[in-house]
C-alpha cells in the first residue's frame, strides 16, 4: 500500500497547473473502476467515489468559465463585511445577533444568465443572487468577471440548518477563504472541524486574517506568526495568507488581486477537483493489501480491468491499486 500512495504523491506537484483533458481522463478511470469493483468491494468504500465522480462531471459540464469562491467563517469574524468589501457594494446584511448569515448570498461578475446553471446547482436561490457590474463601472470591475462569490452561513451558527448548508457549499465551491478573526483565530472548531480536512487542496485555499483594526500594529506580526504556525499543524504550510480589515480597507486590494488572478486562470475548479481525486485515490490505495501469489490473480477479469483504466484514467497507480486489490479480496472471500 506504501508503494502505491508513493508513486500517487510522485504526480502530484504543487502548485501545480492542471490538464482539463487529463483531470476529465482521470474521472473516467474512477468511473470505469466503479462499474468494474461494485461486484467485488462493498459500496460503502466506493460512495467517495461514486460522489466524486457525480461531482466533477457536473461542475465541469455547467462553466469552465466561472470561478466560484465562498468566504467561510465564524459568527463575529466580519466575513459579511469582507463580502461587502470586495464587491464594493451593500449586498449581504451584516449580522448584530446569533443567528445571523441564514442563507447564502451570491455576487456575480458577468452576465447573470451565463451563471444560472451553476448557482442553481450550487442551491443558491434567486433572491439572494446579485450582479456587480454595470454601465456605470466602466471596465473597473472587468478583471473580475467570471467570477462567483459566496457569502456562506456561519459555520458555527446555533442553527444546524445553517452548518449543513455550510457543509454541503464547502464540496462544491471552487476555492475558499477562511475569514478569522483575532479572538477566534486558534478556535479548534475551525482547524480540526475544517481547516485539516483541505489538506489536498492548499493551491485553492487562502486564510484571511480579517479585523486586523482592532489589533495594536506591534501584536500583529506575532498573531499572524502564530497561525502560520497552526496551519501548518493543520497540514497547509504554504497556504496563502493575507492579513485586512474590512473596516478600513487594508488588505483588501490584495485580496481583490488574488481573486482576479484566480478568474484570469480559471484554474480554481480544476485544482479542486483534481485535489478531490487525489483523496479518492488515496482511499483506494488503502483497499490494496499485500501481494499475492501469481496463482491467485484470476487474469481474465484482471486484465481487461487494468488496461480500461490506463488507457482511460491516465493514473496508473488507481489500475495497479485495482489489479492488487481483486486478487486479495477473491483470496478472502475464498478463505
């Protein structure tokens, strides 16, 4: 198993850029392994996949064009404010009490009907949808359009209807921003509750330290310090961080900046899902057990299995992991 989730890591560069032919080839071999392994494993191991699977075909199938990016945060960390900011308009009302943010809102940059689609799939309803340009910009916000922004519900609401839309928006977006605040910033719900389940996805996460107004100038460098560290805890060393304020601004042209870069690029999407992939395969190496006796490997299933998905998939560790996992779970069955 060691072996296998090596020679995964070895195609995995970071930062990397992602093939849109070869990401779609790589979900096809996830697909072809699933008709083949539904006979041989229990589905519950194979729902990941199967998810995935699902997943990626519709977000690609919807817009390549559009980069969808929510700001995820607690209650009292201003990510409603930060929203408002980086619109540049009053869009989505500010919270004074728990429960606050109950529905997402949703900005867009562009046409609103070329986003239709990929906001009704994301469950955004249309009362909460707004549309940032008009003639009266200009081409000031141009270098934005493409782009989807999300205001999602607090993640630590008293409502639990609000935390599972959280949840289910968390899976579909495209790339998120940790909105932390300075009294909550080391919360553990925020780091072992989300933060370390992004592991994979560090190219398409970004951690804002927001209401930097409110700290004394010398505190912070060492706050900003102190979460570098607990990222890195959290498995996102290198993940990008910026520090801002709302408030009065600072920090969010930065961040203006690094959202244009991430719809110039329309990379967001493809790094996500191909992060997505990354996890799967990893689940599936953790099927392989050790080797077997060449008797034991009934080729005629084997054979067809393994050259259908590295023909297909473009990942020869998910036809490896396939060829090594029929024989030992044909071995058990057997006794």
């Amino acid at each position: 198993m060691t072996g296998i989730v090596d020679k995964v890591r070895e195609v995995r560069p970071g930062e990397r850029r992602v093939d849109t032919d070869a990401l779609l080839s790589r979900v096809r071999g996830l697909e072809l392994f699933l008709r083949a392994a539904e006979q041989h494993l229990p589905e519950q191991q194979l729902v990941p996949a199967r998810t995935l699977v699902e997943r990626a075909s519709a977000r690609l199938a919807l817009s390549r064009d559009h980069t969808v990016v929510a700001l995820a945060g607690s209650t009292g960390s201003g990510k409603s404010s930060l929203f408002n900011a980086l619109a540049r308009l009053e869009l989505s009302r500010v919270g004074v009490r728990r429960p606050t943010t109950g529905a997402t809102h949703a900005c867009v940059w562009g046409p609103p009907e070329s986003a239709a689609g990929l906001l009704d799939w994301l469950g955004v309803l249309p009362r909460h949808r707004f549309v940032r340009e008009s003639p009266l910009d200009g081409d000031d916000e141009a270098p934005l359009r493409g782009l989807v922004l999300l205001d999602l519900p607090d993640f630590d609401s008293v409502e639990q209807t609000h935390r599972h839309e959280v949840n289910r928006l968390l899976g579909l977006v495209d790339l998120v921003i940790w909105v932390l605040d300075p009294q909550k910033y080391a919360d553990r719900v925020v780091h072992e509750g989300y933060l370390r389940h992004f592991n994979r996805h560090r190219d398409v996460t970004v951690v804002v330290l927001n209401q930097i107004d409110r700290l004394p100038d010398a505190d912070l460098p060492h706050v900003l310090d102190h979460l570098r560290r607990l990222l890195e805890t959290d498995g996102l060393g290198g993940a990008r961080l910026l520090a801002a304020s709302a408030a009065d601004l600072r920090g969010t042209a930065e961040l203006r900046t690094l959202l244009e870069r991430a719809v110039a690029q329309r990379q967001a999407a493809l790094q996500r899902l191909a992060g997505d992939v990354d996890a799967v395969v990893d689940r599936l190496g953790e099927l392989v057990g050790p080797a077997v006796a060449e008797d034991w490997i009934d080729r005629a299933t084997v054979t067809p299995l393994t050259a259908a998905l590295t023909d297909a998939a473009g990942v020869p560790v998910v036809a490896e992991a396939a060829e090594r996992a029929y024989p030992t779970r044909a071995a058990a069955v057997a006794g």
